[in-house]
C-alpha cells in the first residue's frame, strides 16, 4: 500500500483576493470518498471569482448560518478540476449507505482518476482540488482513458458536470438511448432525420461550451454557435454545424436565419446581460399570447450564471440558471445564499459523469484544448496555479484550459 503523508500543500483562500500555498494536515477519508495523488490541476474561472469574492452584505449574512469568515470561503481549499492516482478509497458500506451517496463506481488504488473536487467549500474547507493530496466524491468521478494524458483530463470535470447539467438535467433536453446503452454504436448516433432541432450554445469556445457542443451532437442535435473567429475551426471541428462571432452587429438575425427562425432552446455559458439578449432575441417567434406557450413549445434560456433578462420581448422565455454545485448531492453555501441538498441533482451528476467515462474511452469525448504550465518561466505547482489564476483575471486566456503540473 502506497505510504501517505500526514501534510499536504494546499492553495488557500485567506481574504478577499489572497490565496496562499499552506501546509496542512491529509484530511480525513469519510466513507463514500478516496484519497488522490494529484498529478495535474486545470483552472476554472470560478476558482479566482471565489478567492476575490469579498463576501455577503449584513442583511444576507444574517439570513445564513455561516461565519462572516467562512461567508467569504476563508480558510477553504481552492480548486475544482484535477487529475491523478488514486491512493485509498473508503467505499460506501452497505449499512451506511446515505441516500445522497451512491456506489456504482469502482475504483481501486493505483487507478488513474479525473473529475471534479469543490473548491472554496465553506461548509467543507478541505474539499478543494488545489492541493498535492485531495479527498473526492467517488460517485462524481471518472477513470481515465488509456489513451488520455493527466493534463488532458484534467480540463474535464467541470466541463462534463456543467454542459450536462444544461443540457439535459435543467435544459431537460432528450437523453437519447444511444447514451443510456452506452454501447457506442455509431450507426445508431447516426440515425437522426434531416428535422433535427436547433440548439445554441452560446459560448462554444468555453471550456463548457466546447464540450456542450460534442454533448449537444451526440444526443442529435443540430448545434449553432458562437466565438471569436480565431476558435471558428475548434468549434466546427467539436461538431457545431454553424458558428457566428459574437461581435457581429448582425449577430442576432444570423443565428435566426441559420436555425430558420425556429430555436427553442439556448445554453449560454457566458451569460451576461447582453448574451441574455442575444441568446432570447434569437429564439423563434411565439407571442405571449399564444395558446402555444406551454410545454414542449416554451423557449428555454439556460445559464450558466444568472444575468438579467431584456425588457419587452415578444417571446415568452423561460430562464433557468443553475449551479454545478449541487451535483455534489449535499447542501452548500454560495454567495450569501445556503442552497439544500438536491438528490436528483446528484443522481445526474453521477448519470453524466459515467457517460462521459464511457464515450471518453470510445474516443467520443474531446477535451477542451490545453495550455500546461502556461507562464513565463514555465513554471508548474501551486505556483504556477497563482499565475495562472492572474492570468484568468485579465481575461487574456482563448480557447484554451490553463493546466498545471503537479
Ligand atoms: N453555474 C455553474 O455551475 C458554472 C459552471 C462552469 C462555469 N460557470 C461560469 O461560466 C462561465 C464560463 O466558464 P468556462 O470555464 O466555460 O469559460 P472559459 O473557458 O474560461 O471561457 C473563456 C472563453 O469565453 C469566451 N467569451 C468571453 N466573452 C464572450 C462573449 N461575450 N460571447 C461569447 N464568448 C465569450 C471567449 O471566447 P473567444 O476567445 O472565442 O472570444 C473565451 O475563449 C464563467 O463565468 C464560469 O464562472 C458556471
């Protein structure tokens, strides 16, 4: 059995905007957990988001049973995608089975693993993904594919929970048998009618949108798009059937005319007001007064954060915004706001990760390009990870996953 350490390195949030390499104790393993060695690390914006968020104002702290330390994810493990070898599992006994713990997933030590931890967890500090040694959710995580590198899967975690979760949990759009089978058929991929349905992923240079656009094709779904002309070839090359630069003056009517004015459903992974705009100016046409609008007929606007939705349509459009977060089937803080444990959300969480084990080993499943140790002296680790996160912040990273070696 492989000798484990009692310290690890761990990224730390401190304060608002600081986030420190500490050392501190291996946490303990909760049943229904492992331990990992880590062998890669991908950075998401989320993770310089929560080290910078300054916290809750009064009014909310108040309404919410945290400290104002942990309100501001003080003392928490940074860090959500990660790659490497699994070190010791305690699985899931029959007699303490919880019903927000499944144990369908196998893993062994030695195994090479790749998911997704929660980092800045301030209900669980010790949770993040940003350390030497980690503690994950079994249920949540995927064996990585021989022909897949630590980096590559590194990128994949989020990615996998958060374009899921759009499509087919909160966006409830259909989940085809070829997934459910698993058996990698493509004849059956293929059997799709010419009158497909038009989804836009709007975003689909993003870490989420690029792997929505493989999730969106697979299921049979005609994709449009939108990046920057330097990511037109990625994204066609992920399968996207029509792609436009979001900075077209004439963007709006180009997505309708490509879908023939008939979209019902948008995921946006940029989600700002004014890609709230696009993304519901783009819908097809059905007044809110028709009889139509109910079911299958509602035009459905799912996001990744929650921006504002423009004044005076003339479609009726529902919003749906989501956190990753409750795939991890337990209740947790965000914000200013205690969101409670949602089962079925973790039941889905654990639903996609195994698909996309699977289509990952049948070489189905690209991930998103990476960058390893993208700074100027090349440098890996934690240290690394700190440059990498700057670089996030001026919003100079395209097209690619800042990745880092550990
Ligand atoms: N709710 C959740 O659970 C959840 C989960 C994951 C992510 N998120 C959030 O979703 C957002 C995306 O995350 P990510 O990791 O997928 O992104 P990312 O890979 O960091 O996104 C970078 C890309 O954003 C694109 N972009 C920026 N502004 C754009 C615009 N106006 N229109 C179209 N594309 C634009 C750029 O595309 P070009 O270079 O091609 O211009 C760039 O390549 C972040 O805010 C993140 O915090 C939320």
């Amino acid at each position: 059995m492989a000798q484990i350490p009692e310290t690890r390195t761990a990224l730390v949030k401190m304060s608002p905007g600081q986030a420190s390499i500490t050392t501190q104790s291996i946490p303990a393993l909760k049943p229904g957990f492992m331990l990992v060695r880590v062998k890669a690390l991908a950075l998401n914006p989320a993770d310089w988001t929560d080290i910078d968020y300054a916290g809750p104002n009064e009014v909310q702290l108040s309404k919410v049973n945290v400290t104002p330390s942990q309100s501001r994810y003080e003392g928490a493990v940074v860090g959500l995608d990660y790659a490497g070898i699994v070190v010791r599992v305690e699985p899931v006994g029959a007699s303490r089975a919880t019903s927000n713990m499944t144990t369908n997933k196998i893993f062994n030590p030695q195994d090479r693993v790749c998911g997704c931890a929660y980092g800045c967890n301030a209900l669980d500090p010790n949770a993040g993904a940003f350390a030497d040694y980690i503690v994950v959710q079994i249920d949540l995580q995927m064996h990585i594919p021989h022909h897949m590198g630590f980096e590559e899967a590194a990128s994949l975690g989020v990615g996998v929970l958060s374009a899921g979760m759009g499509l087919f949990h909160v966006g409830n759009l259909k989940y085809p048998s070829y997934f459910t089978s698993l058996t990698g058929n493509q004849e059956e991929n293929d059997d799709y009618s010419d009158d497909r349905e038009w989804v836009l992923i709007y975003g689909g240079s993003t870490a989420t949108g690029s792997i929505a656009i493989q999730f969106a094709k697979l299921a049979g779904y005609k994709v449009v798009t939108t990046c920057s002309p330097r990511n037109f070839e990625l994204v066609m090359s992920l399968g996207a059937d029509a792609v436009f630069d979001y900075k077209d003056p004439q963007i709006v009517s180009l997505i309708r005319t490509a879908t023939s004015t008939n979209l019902k459903y948008a995921l946006d992974t940029v989600a700002t007001d004014s890609t709230a705009a696009i993304c519901v100016g783009s819908f097809a046409f059905l007044p809110k007064s028709s009889a139509e609008v109910s079911g299958s007929n509602i035009r459905l606007y799912v996001c990744l954060l929650d921006p504002e939705m423009p004044m005076n349509t003339s479609v009726e459009v529902e919003k749906r915004a989501f956190l990753g977060y409750s795939c991890f089937g337990s209740k947790f803080y965000f914000e200013g706001d205690i969101f409670p444990a949602t089962p079925s959300d973790h039941d889905f969480g654990v639903k996609i990760t195994h698909l996309a084990e699977r289509l990952l080993q049948l070489g189905k499943l690209r991930n998103h390009p990476i960058s390893v140790n993208e700074n100027e002296s090349r440098t890996g680790g934690l240290e690394g990870v700190l440059m990498g996160l700057d670089a996030l912040r001026l919003g100079t990273v395209s097209g690619r996953k800042l990745v880092y070696t550990m």
